[in-house]
C-alpha cells in the first residue's frame, strides 16, 4: 500500500481459529449453564443448612493439680525394708515416681461443702463429661454389692461399717471387738482432718499440697504419686461407712472418686493408676473396689475390672509377685496391696483369675522362713514389719487361722508390747490378730487402741491427725500416718472387706 491510504480491513470470509470453534460449540456452551446451575444450588443450599457460628470443640476434663510429683527413676534394691502405706520399700529408699503426662485440659473444681447431700454427686460428674455406660453387675449368691446401694443383710461384707455395726449403741458389734467410745471419737476426728486436707480438685497428696493446711501442719510427706495419696484417703472414709451416695462426708468422697477415675490411663493392657508406681495401682484399685462393693455403683463396674486387669497383667509371671513396674520381680509391701485389692474386688463381684492368686502363693513360699511362720521383704526373712504383712496374705489365699504356722508365727509377733511408733506393722498385725481370733488380740489391741488414740494431735490445725517417728513409713507423712492410723482404728467393724471374716473364709 502506498503512504496516505488506511489500511484495509481483513476480508470477511476467514475462517475461525481452533479456539473459536471450541468457544462457539454447543456442548462447552451447554458446560458453562450446568456449571453455573450447580454453583448457585450449592450456595442455596449452603444458606439454608448454616445454623449459627460453629460449636467450640468440647475437651476432656481432668482433674490434676501435678503439685509434689517427683520424676526420679529407680535407683535399686534396699532389700530389707517393709514399705509405709503406699510408701518406699525400705527406710531410706523412695520408690519409682515417675508420672505420666497427659493431654487432657486440667481444670480444679471449687471445693464444696462436704456435708451438703447430693442424690448421686459421682453420677453426675461422670456423666457430665461424657461417661462410659456399663453393663449392670452380675454379682455371685452372697456377694454384698446391689445395684440400689448395697445389703443392709447382717452377713453383708460391708453392713458392719453402718449402724450398730459402728459401735452407735452399747450392745454393737464393733464394742465387742474392741473398739471403745474414746477411739470412736478418734476417728471422727480424724476423717474431719482429712476432710479439711483435701485439694480443691478432689485429690490428697502426701505433702499437703492444694489444701487449706497451708503450712501450718508439720511432717508433711514427699512421695509424689497422688493416686496412691487420694486412695489412701479416701479408705478410711468407706471404712466408716461413707461413700459418694450416703452420709456427711459424701462430697468430699465424691470429689476424691472423680479425681481417681480422671486419672485413669487407658491402655491395652488395663486402666492404668500407677502415676509411675504400682504402690498408686493398688491402693487406687482398692478404693475404687471399695466404693463398688458397698454401693453398686454401675459407673465403678469398668474402671475397677480395668484397674484389676492392669494388676493382673503387671504380675511378675515367674515369681508371682507385683513391685514398682509393670513385670519387676516382686516385693511383700507391694504385692500385699494388689492382693488386698483383688480381694475387695472379689467382694464387690469383680473376679480375680486362679493363675494370679496362685503365683501369690507361689511368692509368699519364696520369701517365707521357719516353714512358713516368718516372711522377708524379697528374701526369707523374719522381719516384724514383712512377717505381719505375710501372716496376713496367708490368710486371704487360703491358710485357715488354725493352721499351726500361722499361730507360731502371730505368737512370735505379740510376745513384745505394741510398739507405738511401728504404724505400719501395728496396721497388719492388728488384722491378723482379729481375722485369727488370736487368744493375744484383747490384750494387745487395748494397749494398741489406747496408744493410737492418746497420740493423736490435739491442737491448732494438727488436730485429728497424727504424725510417728517411723523410718519405714516416713515419705508418706502426716497424710500416710493419719490414714493408716484411722485404718488401724476401724478395724473392729470390717474396716475393709479383705479384713473381715467373710473375706478370710470365702477364699479365692
């Protein structure tokens, strides 16, 4: 084209490039109507199923102050010593206290009154953060438990800790085994020092910690497993005859049963309450099995048969017995409190399998000596402390209390008077003198009672509490010898299940 001219415009007839022909075909057309159909009912129906803002997601709630833990390992065997409580094997040697962590949220509760009544304070608690629900207990003939609150039946495990039972007039059981007026008022004083010493959050611990004490009690323990602290505080309640369901203290037991089942640890092997020792399995078990037996409480059903299998599954297969960790070759102090709450669980309608209870047996004849009438710590030995403890296990896996080594044994034991700073052992021999029906029981339990019930603290915020200068029991602390001493002083009226008559009669 020459300068000046515009430029012509491109002939009309060209034809169309590949990507107009894609544009203009029907089938694309027809994919952008459908397209644009679905978007809008997607939109619509997004507009009518949003109800509001989306819902926080709800966190499991549990209850774990981790105030007095103390993560050290183990550093090896004493070898000689009787435990206190739920306390250390020896008198210089803390056991395993290894604690766990969790994930869960810790939120403390607020500490109510513990005398207000409540229809069923566990019930609620559980069921207000989701609870399991189980199966109704299918209890054996003659087993005490009941799914309305237990058997007020005189041949009932758990009856003598109510009533008359208690020693509430002159002509009650417990008066004739030995209880008195002086040391009924002992106890009350001191489930009234528990009570105050509890955590806002349900839990005990051995130092005192989370409590109102604030210091002004003296002797406070170091051990840091606080399931074995609660446990151990809470028996002496359902000794009593208090549980979450019944009487003036079922707040503070309420609370302590919670606390318990927070801490429980699901694993394939059980419910694990260990807080890194076995100490804190058993005496948790215990209490939980307590609280079964003597209400029936459905919610109790799994959290014992886990607990029981976890001992279960932690004994020591070759010889029979149970100490810090899960399989360890066992001790007497450790392996008493598993038997003790395999016992309780028998009772409550919990069934403990035929292989344990006999590799008890077979433990007890590995460190048993004078053909059976004196028991060593690991070893065959004749110690007060482990021989009481030994007496004690023979009689709830099969020995009657005629048996001849049994009474050459308690006979060796009651020869000297009560010491009164041996808490521990006078806590185990004053039941296998009473389950024997030992000539020396009346006797040696008047010096004993009257013993335990002058010690017990009088003044300031000590008062109802007590506190002995005994090595074996010493990381437990006030709190261990409270609870031990209340124990001791409740025996007359069944203070456990595992140390009545029906238990030592009805065997595994």
């Amino acid at each position: 084209m020459s300068a000046g001219h515009a430029a012509s415009p491109p002939p009309d007839d060209l034809p169309p490039t590949r990507l107009e022909r894609i544009l203009r075909s029907h089938a694309v057309r027809s994919g952008y109507v459908s397209l644009l159909i679905q978007l809008v009912a997607l939109v619509i129906l997004a507009l009518v199923t949003v109800e509001g803002p989306p819902r926080a997601r709800r966190l499991a709630l549990v209850l774990d102050s981790g105030a007095g833990r103390d993560d050290r390992p183990d550093d090896g065997d004493d070898g000689g010593g009787a435990v206190g409580g739920a306390m250390e094997i020896g008198p210089n040697q803390a056991p395993d206290e290894a604690v766990a962590t969790d994930d869960a949220v810790a939120v403390p509760l607020p500490e109510p009154d513990p005398i207000v009544p409540r229809a069923d304070p566990l019930g609620e608690a559980v069921a207000a953060t989701g609870g399991p629900v189980v199966q109704p207990i299918a209890h054996k003939p003659g087993h005490p438990a009941t799914a309305t609150g237990g058997s007020a039946d005189a041949g009932d495990a758990f009856a003598a800790r109510r009533g008359r039972g208690r020693g509430q007039d002159p002509g009650a059981a417990a008066r004739g085994r030995g209880a008195s007026t002086a040391s009924e008022a002992a106890v009350e004083r001191g489930l009234a020092w528990l009570a105050r010493h509890q955590a806002a959050d349900g839990a005990w611990h051995f130092d005192l910690a989370g409590c109102r004490c604030d210091g002004a009690c003296r002797d406070p323990g170091t051990l840091g497993s606080t399931t074995a602290s609660t446990g151990l505080a809470l028996l002496p309640f359902l000794g009593a005859g208090h549980t979450h369901r019944d009487g003036p203290y079922q707040e503070t037991v309420s609370r302590g049963i919670y606390y318990l089942l927070s801490r429980e640890r699901a694993t394939p092997r059980g419910s694990d309450l260990c807080e890194g020792t076995m100490y804190g399995q058993g005496v948790a078990t215990l209490a939980l099995a307590e609280a079964l037996g003597m209400t029936g409480d459905e919610l109790l059903v799994r959290p014992v048969r886990g607990a029981i299998r976890f001992i279960e599954t932690a004994q020591d297969l070759h010889g029979g017995g149970w100490r810090y960790l899960p399989g360890q070759a066992g001790d007497i102090t450790v392996t008493a409190w598993q038997l003790v709450a395999l016992k309780s669980s028998q009772l409550a309608g919990q069934e403990a399998p035929s292989p344990t209870i006999d590799g008890i047996r077979r433990f007890l004849d590995s460190v048993q000596t004078q053909q059976g009438a004196a028991y060593g710590y690991r070893t065959p030995a004749a110690k007060p402390s482990t021989s009481a403890i030994g007496l004690l296990c023979r009689l709830y896996t099969g020995w009657q209390p005629t048996d001849e080594r049994l009474r050459r044994g308690l006979d060796q034991l009651v020869r000297a008077a009560p010491d009164g700073d041996a808490v521990y052992t006078n806590f185990y021999l004053s039941q296998a003198l009473l389950q024997a029906d030992h000539p020396a029981w009346p006797r040696w339990n008047t010096r004993h009672r009257d013993q335990l019930v002058a010690r017990q603290g009088r003044a300031g915020h000590e008062a109802g509490s007590w506190s002995f200068p005994d090595p074996e029991t010493a990381p437990g602390g006030r709190l261990a010898h409270t609870a031990l001493a209340l124990l001791t002083l409740e025996v007359y009226y069944r203070l456990l299940p595992i140390y009545g008559s029906e238990a030592v009669a009805s065997g595994f």
